[in-house]
C-alpha cells in the first residue's frame, strides 16, 4: 500500500483547491494508495465534496495572528511532525506562496516532495519568496507545471531537472440539448482589475449587434470593489438591457448552457479553468493570449481565438464574427468540447500519479 499526502493550506472555494479535491477523489479510486490530506492554514475551511475513505489532518490549535510568529512556527512544527509520523511516499504540495513553507517545514526530511505554484508563471511574489524560491525549489523532487509556458520559465528560473507539464482537470459542464441557446456572450471570474471586465463592457458595447447580451458571473475579490464601479460603467453605456452583472452567488452552470460565445479578457493567468469549463459546455472562446493557459487548451481559428495581449480592437473582430456567424460558432463550439476531453480527470489523474509514484 502507497501512502500519499496532500498538503495545502484550506479547501476553500478556490480553483486550486478544487483541483486538489477532484485529485483526491482520482486517488482514493485507486485500491494501492492511502490518501492524506493535510489543511495547515490559519483557515482551514473544507468547500469541495471529498471521499469518505480519505484522511483528514488539521493542526488542533487555532491560528492566533495576534501571536502570528509563534502560530507560524507551530504549523512548521506541526506539518513536520505529521509527515514523520504519516511517512508518506509521495507529498504533493499546492501554493506559489504555500510551496515555500512547505519545504522549509520539510528541509532535510527524506520523503519526497512535488510541488505546483498555480499563478502566472513569471509573476514576482516579493523579494522575499522570489528568494526562497531560488533556494528551496530546488529540494523538490519535482515541480509541476500547469502549462508549457510555465515549464520554459521554471527551467531557467530554478534549474531544476524534473519538471513536468500536467494542466488541470476540468469540471466538465453538462448539456442538455433541451435547454435553449440564447444570443449570450458569457464571462466568467472575480471582478478584479487583472480581468479587465471593464474593457470587455466596452468592447461589447462597441459592436452594438441587436439581441445580444454580454453576462459577467463574478463577485467582488481582494478588496477591488470592481462590482460597484461596473455597474456604474454600464449605466453611463445605458446598456442596462444589454449587460448582466450577475454577482458570484449564481448557477454559473445555467449560464454555460444556455450561452453562445466565451469571452477572456484576464491579462494573467496561471491556468484559465473557466475556459476548459466553457469549452466543455461547447462554447467557442475569445481570449487574450496571456502569457499561461490559453494558447495550451485552443488552437486560435479551430476551436476559438487567440488574441494579442490589450489588442481590444483585434479582439472586437473576433467577437463579432462570431455573434454574426452562426455556423462557425456551431463548429467551433463543437471542436472546443472534443479538445477539452484531454483535460478530463481521467487523463490528468494518471499523469499525477505516474510522475509521483512511479
């Protein structure tokens, strides 16, 4: 029996947590492994559905960040000492900032380490962490990618030998052809300033094509308090008929099936799991081509477009082609829900488990 052991700070509604939960389910599937899944952070919240037969550990104290050196140097101490009593064979870590701390809690231990950042590849995390970094990754025995772009960034970045490329698994949308198609553009993501819903907004507003409606599913995050200055956008447009903010609290999967066309505006990505999620539901995508995530899961012109990073009048173009081409959106749409299949969990789960437990 092989021991494994998931480490991440909390399983809170996040998209790297969902992917360590659709990866716990993979591997209490298979009957050879142990699954452990350690919650070190100071909220150690559990979102996602897990399976009965998988282990949970938390630190028994709360994190007082009143005392925030001494709570800190206990989790190291507690992380430590429960990988020396699992004596798991293979650790599997998630967090850019995370991946850090990980290893310092684990520097000198025996048992191997695989770790995955789930940002933009050549983000800056501060002097600091950009310095442990170089240091500590390393002692992994491997790093995971989400993309080929990140690979090509980490291989000079940190030298490391055992690199692999594995993206995440996508939730795959379920279609129902009794649910009717409407003239919707749809996006989907936390109303932040890196998404540039804004500029989307105006984009759509440009085009101005009768009976179309553009809907953003998404709340306000890390304080922006985007939601509010949007709302004011589409007002000064009067596209109040036209433009839909829907806040976070919605049934983003009603949204998937019923729409058209998949619009990308983010400028920064790790890996775009809405766009796997909108190709699983048949959406043709328009994106900008960021520097991680898009240009690994569509091939621009067969299943969506690619755009230049901030080129809104290129993007327009591809828009409107495909809100005035019904066909093309048809096959498009088609095409993207075949590509998508090479990220369903039952291709993505092997490749984890291949690369760490040989």
């Amino acid at each position: 029996m092989k021991r494994i052991a998931l480490v991440i700070p909390s399983l809170g509604p996040g998209g790297m947590e969902r992917v360590m939960a659709e990866l716990s389910k993979y591997f209490c599937l298979q009957p050879e492994i142990e699954v452990h899944l350690i919650l070190y952070g100071n909220i150690r919240d559990i979102f996602y559905s897990l399976p009965n037969n998988i282990t949970i550990h938390k630190p028994q104290f709360k994190f007082n960040n009143n005392l925030r050196i001494w709570n800190t140097i206990k989790t190291l101490i507690f992380l430590r000492n429960k990988i020396n009593i699992l004596k798991p064979n293979s650790i599997l870590s998630f967090g850019e900032y995370w991946n850090n701390f990980v290893l310092l809690a684990l520097y000198g231990m025996k048992y191997p380490v695989f770790i995955s950042d789930r940002c933009q590849p050549d983000k800056s995390l501060g002097a600091l962490h950009d310095r442990l970094r170089k240091l500590l990754y390393p002692k992994a025995r491997g790093i995971i990618t989400q993309t080929r772009q990140a690979e090509k960034f980490y291989k000079i970045d940190f030298t490391h030998l055992n690199i692999k490329t594995i993206g995440n698994p996508i939730r795959f949308i379920d279609t129902n052809e009794l649910i009717q198609k409407e003239h919707i553009v749809l996006t989907v993501g936390r109303l932040i300033n890196t998404k540039h819903h804004d500029q989307l907004i105006r984009v759509f507003d440009k085009i101005n094509k009768p009976g179309w409606k553009l809907v953003i599913v998404g709340g306000d995050a890390i304080k922006q308090n985007n939601f509010v200055r949007l709302q004011a956008l589409i007002e000064e447009l009067d596209a109040k008929d036209r433009v839909l903010l829907t806040g976070s609290n919605c049934n983003v999967d009603q949204y998937y099936q019923k729409s058209r066309i998949f619009a990308f505006t983010s400028s920064s990505e790790g890996f775009p799991n809405v766009i796997g999620e909108a190709m699983s539901a048949g959406l043709p995508v328009v994106t900008f081509n960021c520097v991680a995530g898009p240009s690994d899961m569509i091939t621009d012109g067969t299943d969506g477009f690619l755009v230049p990073l901030f080129d809104y009048e290129c993007f327009k173009e591809k828009l409107q082609i495909l809100m005035e081409c019904d066909d093309l959106c048809i096959k498009m749409g088609l095409n993207a829900k075949k590509k998508i299949n090479a990220y369903s969990i039952d291709n993505i789960g092997p490749q984890f488990y291949e690369f760490m437990l040989p």
